[in-house]
C-alpha cells in the first residue's frame, strides 16, 4: 500500500471540506502549475496527479469563496501584526477564526467563513486579507528559508466571517493619529497609552507570546515607561515564557525602540 506524502494527504483532507487547492513549490510560495491559483481544485484525481509527480511540493489553498478568508498577521521590518489584531479584536471586528495556523515567521493566519471580498493589505500595520484573487500555503508546507512547518494551533467549529473594509478604517486612521512617543506636551496621557499592554500581554495565547512581548515592550520603551516595562515582563511570565526568552525578547525591544534609557533592573526583565 502506497503511502501518501503529508501535503497531498491534508491537500485530500482540505478538498473534503470543499476548499481548493493547488501544489507550490517544494519549500516556496511560488505556485507549481501553470496558473497558480486559478488551477485550484477540490479533484481527489488531480490532487493525486499533481503529488504523485512532485511528492516534496508545498500545499496552498485558494482563499475567498468557496475557500476559507484568511487574515494574515504577520512579523517583518520589526513591525507586529498582532498588535493590530488585537485592535480589530477589540472592537469586534475579528471573532473567533475556524482556525489558527502558525507561520514559520512566527506569524499566524486565522481562518474565516469564505466570502466574496477581495484581498488587501494593510502594510503600516503588518496585516493582510487574503480573500478573492489570493492563496495562503497551509500546513504542512515548510519554509525553504527556515525549515520550520505551517502548524495548526487551534481548530474549531465557526461559522464566522471578517468584514475587512470595516477593519481597515478602523485600524488606519488609528496609526495616522497616534500620540507622539517622546515627551512633551502629551507626556501625561503616556500612562493610559502603555498601562494596558501589560493586561494585553498576559491574555496572549501560545505561539503570539514572543511577538507580543516584542510589540509590547517597544512601544513602553518609546513612551520611557518603565514600571510598564516591568509589568510587562511579569505578565510574560505569567503567560508562559521562560525568564531567559523574557530577557533576550525585551532586549531586542530596547535595541529596535532606539531610545537611550538606562537598562531596566535585571529581575524585573528577566
């Protein structure tokens, strides 16, 4: 009995569930077939041509309707998208996904309801849509660059979709407007801009944690706040991450924030 390779064999698993797909490259987001997302399909038969003559190839799945809308969060130019998520997700505007797929940049996609949107991006904010006209490679593709997989973190019954216009305005003119980090005149309502993110970073579940506390510990280094800074780091420790990635994570966040504050003491980051 013959012995199906892990992509082809969720690639038959995701065609079940009536969304299409379509081999990459071995270790690449680079489609495999001549019109990339437009040869997508819920074909056992093809599926199985398609792997039989290239058994290392990466799986994507074509997104929007009848596929699933993914929202893309993710890590680059030391920007997180999850802090805008967290926005979205604060205002109502990103349920809980069908599921959470963790990216081998440390990144993650959530699965929504299918539907008729097109895909969009938000670049300031390091968030993208993946709808109509869009693909995502899904587990258990590998990244070339890092070896690691696309991992399921999560999977559950929702029938839930996202409105991606309605986060978009949200999530712009949020980043267009915010207050000025050094001190100044606006110095006083520092407090209430950080004093959050310690909350925040305690409520993130495994796989953002690393990201969050990056995110978080550069925005309260920017705004000088360091009994945030503090907070912040216990609160990683409360969610689960070891004092050693603690203290690596927030000494990233000092070099990337760029401001010239004396070091926290050693037991309140680490």
């Amino acid at each position: 009995m013959t012995t199906r390779p892990p992509a082809e064999h969720a690639a038959h698993r995701y065609a079940d569930a009536g969304w299409p797909v379509f081999p990459c490259r071995p270790g690449s987001k680079l489609p495999a077939t001549e019109h990339g997302f437009h040869d997508a399909t819920t074909s056992h038969r093809q599926i199985a041509r398609w792997w039989s003559a290239q058994p290392e190839a990466n799986l994507a799945i074509a997104t929007g309707d009848p596929g699933p809308d993914v929202l893309d969060v993710d890590l680059k130019d030391g920007r997180s998208g999850y802090a805008a998520l967290a926005q979205a997700r604060r205002a109502g505007l990103a349920a809980h996904p069908r599921a959470v797929i963790r990216t081998p940049s440390g990144g993650a996609h959530l699965y929504y309801r299918g539907t008729s949107q097109r895909s969009g991006t938000i670049p300031a904010a390091a968030l993208d849509f993946r709808g109509q006209g869009g693909y995502v490679l899904a587990p258990p593709s590998l990244s070339a660059e890092t070896g690691r997989p696309y991992e399921v973190i999560s999977h559950q019954p929702s029938d839930a979709t996202v409105d991606w216009e309605a986060v978009r305005r949200h999530l712009t003119p949020a980043r267009e407007h915010q207050p000025p980090a050094r001190p100044g005149p606006g110095a006083a309502e520092r407090p209430r801009e950080v004093g959050h993110l310690a909350v925040w970073m305690a409520a993130q579940p495994e796989g953002n944690r690393n990201a969050a506390l990056f995110w978080a510990s550069a925005r309260a280094c920017e705004a000088g706040d360091y009994s945030a800074l503090a907070a912040i780091a216990r609160a990683a420790r409360e969610a689960g991450l070891s004092d050693r990635e603690i203290t690596a994570t927030v000494r990233s966040a000092r070099r990337t924030a760029g401001r010239p504050f004396e070091p926290a003491p050693q037991r309140e980051a680490g």
